[in-house]
C-alpha cells in the first residue's frame, strides 16, 4: 500500500480528501511475459527519436471538455520532464476521451487517466501511461488557484499520466509534487467541473470528458504572461 500526504497513490483505487491534505492517484502496472509464452522474432519497435527540449517551449495545451475550454501555459524552464511527458502524450491523442474523475471542492480537480474511457469506474483513478514514470521536479512555485501539477505514488519518481488543476491555494502540495505548468484561460471551467455533484471516491456522477488536446505555439500575450510564484 502506498500512502502520501497530498495527491498520492494507494493500491488499486486512489483516493483523495482536502480534510486529510490528501489526494492519490495509481498508475497502472505493466505485465511481464512468462517462460510458457511462446518467443517470437519480431524485431522491437524503433525508439522515438528524442525531440530538442525547445520543442517544448513557449508552447499552450488547449483542453476541450464537455464543460469548456482550459488553457495550459507550460513551465519547462522548471519541470522538463514533467512538460515533455505532457506534451507527448497529448499530441498522440493519449488524453482525448479521458475524463476528469475526481473533484474535490475547494482543493482541485484530477484527470488524465485512460481507465475513464472505458473502463468500469472502480478502476478510475488507477491507470496510468504504461510506459514510464518522470522523476520528480520539486520547485519553488507555490501551488496556488490555477497550478497545474502532476499526481504520483509515494515514491516521488512515479508521475505518469494523470494531473490536477488546483481550484484554491494548497500550499500544502508544495515540495511534494512536481507544478509544470498553470492555467491561463479557463478557471472558470475548472471552477463548474469542481463542483459538480460527487459519488463515493469523490467521483463526479456526470463527469467531464476531455474531447480533445490541442498543442500549439503561445500568443505573444502568453508568453509575456510570467509565473505564479
């Protein structure tokens, strides 16, 4: 069992409340292949050839959801794991369907996990990108109204697909999880998904689905914008 203080992961179903400062978040674990399976001589697919970390800068994550649209500015002066893995995953479709299935209010909200797309909602909060974890980029930005932060296990080396937004200040994250970016268009959006009405787990009743990512290039006005500190 894994336990943290804030937004953490605990065995198969994550859980999270603003009473205990705690919010969790599991990621999936991969299978391995046993002796009785048969071997095959398919070569392994390619490695992906690692982009140039200015690929990532100056960049804004537009999120579509059934409620409205959010825009994340990216810090990757501060978090560039955390920004590229982000980035990655949205410009291959990974987020499109997922659903942000844990809102606490006065705390934040929590999405990113495939399982919501069509997986039996006991399991939401559990699923992860399959592929890797990003270690842990703990800065001085303070996790204030519109911080947008990654979510992991007890080891903080263990970040994977799913992120929160923060709805009110939560000092209280600092120095535990990784903030990689913020929102700069939208809050009110985060403000309606937060205070929809909940189920056990914290899990809205009629979730919001983020349709789709979009990835493009900041605004002169964007990227004149500084950070929250």
């Amino acid at each position: 069992m894994f336990a943290l203080i804030c937004c953490s992961q605990t065995g198969n179903s994550d859980t999270a409340t603003a009473q205990t400062d705690s919010a969790t978040t599991t990621v999936a674990t991969e299978t391995t292949a046993t002796a009785a399976e048969p071997m095959t001589s398919a070569a392994p697919p390619p490695a992906e050839e690692k982009k140039p970390m200015s690929d990532y800068e100056n960049k804004v994550a537009e999120l579509h959801t059934t409620a409205g649209q959010i825009n994340i500015k990216f810090y990757p002066d501060v978090a560039p794991g955390h920004v590229q893995n982000f980035i990655d995953l949205s410009t291959k479709g990974f987020y499109d369907g997922t659903k942000f299935h844990r809102v606490i209010p006065g705390f934040m909200i929590q999405g990113g996990d495939p399982n919501t797309i069509k997986g039996d909602p006991r399991t939401w909060g559990t699923g992860g990108n399959g592929q890797n974890y990003v270690k842990a980029e703990f800065s001085s930005i303070t996790h204030k109204r519109g911080i947008v932060s990654m979510a992991r296990a007890s080891d903080p080396n263990s970040a994977s697909s799913q992120f929160f937004i923060v709805v009110a200040d939560s000092k209280f994250l600092d120095n535990n999880y990784s903030v990689f970016g913020e929102v700069t268009k939208g809050m009110d959006v985060a403000d309606k998904i937060v205070n929809a009405q909940t189920g056990p787990g914290d899990r809205p009743l009629e979730p919001t689905t983020i349709t789709k990512v979009v990835v493009r290039d900041a605004t002169a006005e964007e990227k004149a914008q500084g950070k929250q500190q």
